[in-house]
C-alpha cells in the first residue's frame, strides 16, 4: 500500500464522462452524421470509473479529503452522475453544455477548477466511444499545470506525487509537486460496486448545475461511418495441416 505520511487534506476533482454500454447496438441518423441514441444504455466510462474516481477515493479514505465528480452533459446524464456518486464521490458538478468535442469539454472544466482550489485533478486514460485521450491534456494546459499521462500507480507524499507508467520497454517513475493533472490507466485501481447503502445515500448528495463559459468550438463531424465487417472464422481440423498451411499461406492478412 502506499505511503499517505505527512498528507494534507486534499480536494479531488475526478472527470467522468458518459458512455454506450459495451453491449449497445451503433447506428447512425440523418444521413450518418448524428449518432443514434435510441435504446442506448449509458454507463460511467469505464477508465474513469475503475481508475480516476476510486484512486480518489482510496486517497480520501486513507487521509481524508473531498471529491468532487464533474461532467459536461445535460440532464438526462444526471442518472450516469448518480452512480458514481454511489461508488463514494462526496458531490458532483454537471455543466450544463453538449460536449462536442475534447476542447470545449476540457476548457469548461478548467473554467471551473481554476475558481475552486482543487490539489488533484483526475481522468481515465481515454474514453471507451472516442478513445481520443486529449481532454487531461488540454485540461491541463489550460490551467497551467503539470500533466502525467497514462499513469498506472500514484503515491501521495505530502504535496508531492510519485507516479509510474508503462513506457516502450521499461517503467517510468515520475515525480511531480501538487496541484497536478493525472490521467489513469489499468493498474490504478481496481473496480469497486456499489452497495444499497451508497445508491440510497446518492440520491441526496449536492449536485450542481453550472452554466457553460462562451467559447469556440473547434472540431466538427460531417459524417460517421462504421468499420467494415470482419470476415468469418474457419474451423480447421487440426489433423489436416495441408489445408492449414494452404489457408496460412494464401488468405490470411498480415495486419
């Protein structure tokens, strides 16, 4: 387990995002450029659930501390809200905006932390319908401070973190003072579920609405396409090595 010595108090802000159900059936609408929601379930994204919101509050357990979940969505993702306050989030935070794309939803929330003092902010990794990775980063950049990504171990040791990642052939420790902005991946944390007593005790914790700040937003989508379908899997009899090397050698793609 890590080492909490010396840890003050800390204030957590953790970034979650909404996202289709793993299981959900994609589509597209009004001549593929509007993502059909229809009959869609929505989950906390994983990476930001399994990861960023229970290192927070493993960090909150063992030392105290708040945290606080924020999102950039609309009413209906208030109930995606809900549950990650049930897992053990003290409040939430929902600007009330339509997050269309990684730099409007970073900036809306740098706007945010900058007036409220948070030592840590945390996301997933990326997100699992986008996979873009950007919105730590901007995030970040926009508040002027450090920025670790893809971390999978962090250690708080006073006003300082000590994190690793995975890097091409090895590990890397980095080490860095706070406030800082990690993004987390596999090895942060493990999954938690929540209990009967953390989905009643959500339903009343303070959620905030918050007005979006003015800004551009840079990136349009003109149309969306879906991947193309795989091919069909050939059962070989693993007694006929002929027809085995034949395939291997005349239809199989080298990706």
């Amino acid at each position: 387990m890590p080492s909490f010595e010396n840890l003050k108090f800390m204030k957590i802000l953790v970034c979650i995002s909404k996202a289709p159900d793993t299981t959900s059936k994609i589509a597209f609408v009004d001549n593929n450029t509007r993502f059909d929601e229809n009959g869609v379930q929505y989950i906390v994204n994983p990476y930001d659930e399994w990861y960023a919101l229970v290192r927070a509050l493993e960090i909150k357990e063992t030392s105290g501390g708040n945290v606080t979940i924020i999102t950039v969505g609309a009413a209906a993702d208030e109930a995606v809200i809900r549950k990650a306050l049930a897992i053990g989030a003290d409040d939430a935070v929902r600007i009330d905006a339509d997050p269309t794309d990684a730099y409007y939803t970073a900036v809306q929330i740098a706007e945010y932390a900058k007036s409220n003092g948070f030592d840590l902010v945390l996301t997933g990794k990326e997100t699992i319908n986008y996979n873009g990775s950007q919105v730590g980063g901007m995030i970040a950049e926009a508040l002027d401070l450090p920025f670790i990504s893809l971390a999978s171990k962090l250690d708080v040791n006073g006003s300082a973190l000590t994190l690793e990642r995975e890097i091409a052939g090895g590990l890397q420790v980095v080490e860095v003072s706070l406030p800082a902005v990690v993004s987390c991946a596999k090895g942060m944390a493990e999954q938690r579920i929540p209990n009967m007593r953390g989905i009643m005790a959500a339903r009343t914790k303070p959620l905030q609405v918050v007005a979006p700040v003015a800004i551009d937003q840079l990136t349009s989508y003109q149309a969306y396409s879906m991947p193309a379908a795989k091919s069909a899997c050939k059962m070989i009899d693993p007694s006929n090595m002929d027809e085995l090397v034949s395939l291997l050698h005349n239809e199989a793609k080298v990706i």
